[in-house]
C-alpha cells in the first residue's frame, strides 16, 4: 500500500504496518542516519515525539538489519529542556539559527553538515520552513526528504497576517513541492485541509505518519492514582476529576486560541458553581494567561474545585487517575493528547474539529460542535461523569495495537526513510 493510498483507506493494523515495514537484511554495513529538523527540543507534541523515538531506538538500533543513527538540527540555535537525554540516547545536536537574517550563514552550515554527515534521509517537522531549508541544501540533499506537517491550519492563519508572511509560505510551499520526496501529516485529514491532496504536490508520496508514544506508561490502576491526585490537591476522594491539557496562552483571541482554554474554563465555572463534587484541573504552559485564570478563579470562590498547574511529566498519572479529558480545540493535526487519554481509559469529550483518525475507542470520545455553546457542553460533560469508567487494561491494548504505539509509529518510520534506498 503507498502514501496515496493511505490517504483514502482506513488506517492499518498492527500486523499490516509490521508487514509493510519489513526491511531487507542483506546488507548492514552503513547506518541510515536521519537529520531531524526542528526548531529547539522544548515540550511539544512533536518534540515529544522525537524524543520517545530517539528512547526507542536506543534500545533497537537494528530492524531486519538495518541499524539507523539520529541527528538533530535546532533551527532556533538555542538550548531545551531535552536536549541532555537526547544527546544520552545517541543523538548528535547541531544548533544552525535559521532566520532571513542570517540566511547566508545557515545555508553554508547546512550544506557543511548535510556534506559531512551523509545522510540517508532529512526528517523536517516545520512545514513551509521546510521547503526552504530543502532549497538551502540543493546540491548536498539526501535521496529521501521527508516534510512532516503538525500543526493546524489555524497556526498558519495566525502566522500569515502580514503580505511579506503569505508571500513567505507560499514560496515555502513551492520548495515542499520541488525538493521533498514525500509530505506526511498527523493526519490525512490535516494533509486535506492543507491541499496536499492537490496540485503541484500529487506527484509526491503523501500520507499519514501519526506519532507515537510509549503505551505502557498509560497503564495504571484508577483508584490508586485518583487518590493520589486528590491527596496532592487536596480534594476528597469522592469528587469526579475533569482534566484539561493543552497550552493555556496559544493567542489571546480566543477564536485563534487553538487550544481553547476560554472555553473550558466557562464550563468549569459553569459546573462548579451548581457541583461540588465536580473539580477541574488544568495542566499546561502559560504563565500570563494561568494568572489571568486564577485571578477570575478567586474572584468567583472556587480556588477548591479549580485548579491550574504548569507543563509537568506526569501526565499519564493524571489521566489515569481524572474521570474525563475536556478537549474543546478550535483546531488540530490529530490531538495526541486525546490518543493519550484512550491509553489511560480517560472518556474524552472533544470537539468535532478534532480528527477522526486520533479515535481508537469510538466508545470512549464524544465529539461535539462548539457552535452549542457552554451550557450544552457543561450538560453532555455532567452526564459523561454519571457513566462508570471503562477497563483501563481493555483501553490500553486497543491503543498498543494501533498506529499510535511508539513500534508502530517507528515501523512506518522505517518505511518512509529506506522506501527510496
């Protein structure tokens, strides 16, 4: 099945991408190494996915005989909070700032370090960017190029506010279509929205490559990790727990804030105000709007019932351990966080822009239209938190058999690096 084809057909099983995967082990001398381009190893969905792939492949460096290596190239030429146990995993780090500023300088390291390093393929996670850093390195290209699209078009509608931006993208656009060998997305609903099923991309191999991540560390018991999250909150043990996740100060629009946590907090309040035994937890970056929040928060009483707290690393005990995930988006490529909390048996109420393709438990995620407003949401969500919980164990193996395990997400990896080799 190729890249076009995925983009029509359901997605695979997990017998079906191991079958795809398989690699000739005919030969095992020279690595496939890979340079991943990203703009810094801060705490983001792609990021994080990186590094879940680099901690995989630390441990099976060789598929059918084929061992791959992993570089990083940091566009933003500035340090992040994973940069260490990247470099621990294996992983060179090569910090080149890009920007029109300094475009001769990165253009000539670029094509240095493409030229030194030989690569196999070029991974870059920064869409329209991509098809310039490709232009950059005409001549000293890898025979796979890889441009992965992660955002929702509406970080792109956002950014093209000015004419010199639009003209910026489309120009980017156009290199994605002369030098990319393939154009995968999060979701072959993201891939549509963006018009890579159209002209002048067709003839490149397009599809999607979801992310992965470690299945396992969703697995847990709920009434332990309940208690535990209403110990450390400060929450009887008997309140039912809805969890947002997402950044809290992406725009401060909030019809161009993708995450929509405007949104969420209404229906917070809503529920607070009228349940007691209903609390809300938020947990995600944003310093000025969390303030903002916490401020209307104690304006209205409800310090008990609602809670903030910054990016952590222990989200998967707080899915495992919360009653609903509330996920509102405006927009999304896939919604990672809702994968997630199917993992953990976390129900998820989402909107209806969040792709189909993030659903593996149709029964556990209920979409619906944000046009019905507050009081309809804050209706649907108090009777979700009526429903028992389902078996995480149940939840945990339908996901580990998905696309969404990190070896299934490395598997279709495989494929799309050695598919030109």
């Amino acid at each position: 099945m190729t890249l076009n084809q995925l983009l029509t057909t359901a997605p695979q099983s997990h017998s079906q991408l191991a079958a795809a995967t398989a690699v000739s082990s005919e030969s095992v001398a020279k690595p496939c190494r890979v340079l991943h381009i990203i703009d810094s190893l801060g705490v983001g969905g792609a990021e994080t996915w990186i590094m879940s792939l680099l901690r995989y492949f630390a441990k099976h460096r060789i598929h059918d005989g084929q061992s791959f290596e992993f570089d990083l190239c940091l566009t933003s030429g500035k340090e992040a909070v994973f940069d260490d146990e990247a470099r621990a995993l294996g992983a060179t780090l090569h910090y080149l700032p890009y920007s029109r500023r300094n475009l001769w300088s990165f253009t000539t390291k670029f094509r240095k370090l493409l030229r030194n390093r030989c690569y196999s393929a070029i991974h870059d996670h920064q869409e329209f960017s991509g098809g310039f850093h490709l232009a950059c390195g005409l001549g000293a290209l890898p025979p796979v190029r890889v441009i992965h699209v992660h955002n929702p078009l509406l970080h792109y509608e956002n950014y093209g506010t000015t004419f010199s931006r639009r003209c910026s993208i489309k120009m980017g656009r156009a290199g994605v279509a002369l030098f990319s060998t393939a154009i995968a997305g999060t979701s072959c609903q993201l891939l549509r929205e963006y018009g890579y099923d159209r002209q002048p991309f067709v003839s490149r191999n397009r599809g999607a490559a979801h992310c992965g991540f470690d299945v396992n560390e969703f697995m847990g018991d709920y009434e332990e990790s309940h208690r535990s999250v209403c110990r450390e909150f400060g929450w009887p043990s008997s309140v039912r727990i809805v969890l947002f996740v997402g950044r809290l100060d992406s725009n401060r629009n909030e019809q161009k804030n993708q995450k929509n946590p405007a949104f969420a907090f209404k229906i917070a309040q809503k529920i607070a105000q009228r349940n007691r035994d209903t609390v809300f937890l938020f947990a995600g970056a944003g310093d000025e709007a969390r303030s903002r929040f916490e401020t209307e928060v104690r304006e209205a009483s409800l310090e008990d019932q609602i809670r903030f707290v910054k990016p952590r690393n222990d989200i998967h005990r707080l899915m495992i351990g919360s009653d609903q995930l509330l996920f509102p988006s405006h927009a999304e490529g896939l919604g990672m966080v809702v994968v997630e909390a199917q993992a953990a048996g976390l129900p998820v109420l989402a909107s209806d822009t969040t792709p189909r393709e993030a659903v593996v438990l149709p029964e556990l995620v209920e979409h619906l239209p944000l046009e019905f407003g507050v009081s309809r949401w804050a209706e649907v969500l108090e009777e979700r938190l009526r429903a028992p919980r389902p078996s995480i164990e149940t939840c945990n193996r339908a996901v580990h058999r998905s696309a969404f395990s990190i070896e299934s997400s490395a598997k279709r990896l495989i494929h799309l690096y050695l598919e030109n080799k």
